[in-house]
C-alpha cells in the first residue's frame, strides 16, 4: 500500500530526499496511482507539496520541529496521547515493536515504535484492507492532531485528512473530545509546556487502543517506496540515523 509509505514520507523530518522525491513527483504519482486517497484530499495536500519542493530545507526543518517536535498537543508520537509518561507505554511500546518485527520490519537503536510516519510505513507493508483497520486503532489521535493543524491553517493538516479518509472507521467522538479537551500549545509558552508534562497521563479506557511509530530516519526507504511505485522497480531499504 504505497499510500501510506507516500503519506508516511511527508510526515517525515524534511530531508533533501524527501525534498527530491517531491520535486520528481513521485510522491503525488504514488497517491494517484493507487487512488485510495479521495481526489479532494489530493488536491488539499499540493500547497504542502509546493512547500516542500521550494522553501529552504532549513525553514521546512524549523518549521516541522516547531509544530511537532516542540509541542505535545501536536507530538506525531501517537502514545504520547494516549499512555503520557506512565508505566504503560513501555508495555505497549514492546508489543508495537513486536507487530513490526512480524511484518518483516526492523527498527534503528534511535527508533520509537509509536512515532506516525513509521506507523503508516508498517501499514504500507500491509494488505489495503488490513492497513485501514489499523489505521482505525489510533485514528482519534490523527484527528486530533489534524484538528488543532486545521485551526492553525498548516498546510500539514490535508495529510491528517487524507488518513482519516483511509481510515476503516471514523475516529470515536468520545476519545477525541478527550484529546482536544486537552488543548493546543505554543513551542513559546515554556511556562504552560512544563506545566502539561508534570500532568497526569491522559487515559481513554481499555478498549480505546493507541497504536504509532517513530522513524525520522526512514525517509530514504519511503522514498523507495514510493519510487518503486511509478517505476516497477524493487525498492530496497537502509536504515539511516535518525535526524537531531
């Protein structure tokens, strides 16, 4: 389901990689190509796919780090929404890590399995039907996130768009009022961020699921990926460092 992996690499720490594979077109022909991403939504993510083709890397790499990195409303690292800091995460970090390695998928000593973009390149492994029921696990997250990207007007919002359109299910509208309820943050306000990382975990109940991954360094294969998609050709994977 190259859908994913082309989704999962504009998610990514802008490299110049994936500022090449943009320029090339690979990406936007990718999501054509399969079709599973409604027209709308396509057309919603080409001022982002303009952006990264011609801003400077470096205002594209601040930019990403202020709006997810800096911020925990915002964090693409999906059990931070769900587990916080508690005990828990770890738990549910091992059994992702687990369901990677089942599917073929090895991560770097630097990985997290929770972080978005290496989420959606495991569902990129995946049949299409069985990648948007597990899309459907953290869903809520997603919407959360493309929410608070929405009022901001980032050009990033029509990519959290775009899954929630592939996912199985819509988000469940109790877990996601329990997620905005939290509200947004700015990377500025340090007082307010030391503020929410002494609170308590937020917690959706048992059969509320949060599933991610995290690979900063996995842009070279999505692109593969991706590549591989347009032209035939078998995409190899490498797994690089993951970008400070």
């Amino acid at each position: 389901m190259y859908t994913c992996a082309a989704l999962a690499a504009l998610l990514n720490y802008p490299t110049a990689e994936l500022q090449q594979a943009v320029r090339d077109g690979e990406i936007a022909r990718a999501l054509r190509r399969e079709g599973l991403v409604p027209r709308r939504q396509r057309e919603a993510l080409k001022p982002l796919l303009d952006e990264l083709a011609t801003w400077d890397l470096l205002d594209l790499q601040s930019r990403y780090v202020a709006l997810f990195d800096r911020s925990r409303a915002r964090s693409l690292h999906l059990f931070e929404h769900v587990h916080g800091e508690s005990r828990d995460r770890g738990e549910a970090m091992v059994q992702l890590q687990q369901m990677y390695a089942q599917a073929g998928l090895e991560l770097a000593a630097k990985e997290l399995p929770d972080y978005l973009p290496l989420y959606l390149e495991y569902c990129s492994v995946l049949a299409p039907e069985e990648a948007c029921q597990r899309l459907s696990q953290p869903i809520h997250v997603i919407a959360g996130i493309r929410s608070r990207l929405k009022e901001r007007g980032s050009s990033y919002a029509p990519v959290f768009e775009a899954l929630e359109a592939l996912s199985a299910q819509p988000a469940d509208a109790a877990s996601l009022e329990q997620i905005l309820k939290e509200g947004d943050d700015e990377p500025d306000d340090t007082e307010r961020l030391d503020r929410e990382w002494a609170e308590d975990p937020v917690s959706f109940g048992p059969d509320a699921p949060g599933t991610g991954g995290n690979s900063c360094g996995r842009i070279k294969q999505i692109a593969e990926r991706v590549a591989a998609a347009t032209t035939g050709k078998q995409a190899h994977h490498a797994d690089r460092e993951t970008p400070q």
